[in-house]
C-alpha cells in the first residue's frame, strides 16, 4: 500500500512542475524527442535478432 502515497506525491509534484515551471518544460520538449530517438531504437531492437544475416541450415 505504499504506492498511494507515493502516487499522490507524483500526482501533487507533476501538477507543482506543470503550473510553476511550464515555460521551462515547453524549452526542454525539443530534447526530449531528440532523446526519444536513440532511446526507441535500443528498446525497440531489444527481442529481434537485429541486423545478422539468417542461414538456413537445410
């Protein structure tokens, strides 16, 4: 049961950063989707097998 004071605490500081800082998070957003990138990239990649040539074996 610890996760609902936790979640009130993330609910309360996200509504805070929202209204108080809201001009510092319109400034960071174009970095955000630059980070988004590389970081889709190595999670998305992570379950196939990538960019190895497959050989069948016959």
């Amino acid at each position: 049961m610890l996760w609902v004071p936790l979640a009130g605490f993330v609910i309360w500081a996200g509504y805070l950063i929202g209204t108080e800082h809201r001009l510092h998070l319109f400034q960071f957003l174009p970095f955000l989707f630059l980070a988004a990138c590389p970081l889709m990239h190595i999670f998305m990649h992570k379950h196939h097998s990538g960019h190895k040539d497959k050989i069948d074996k016959d």
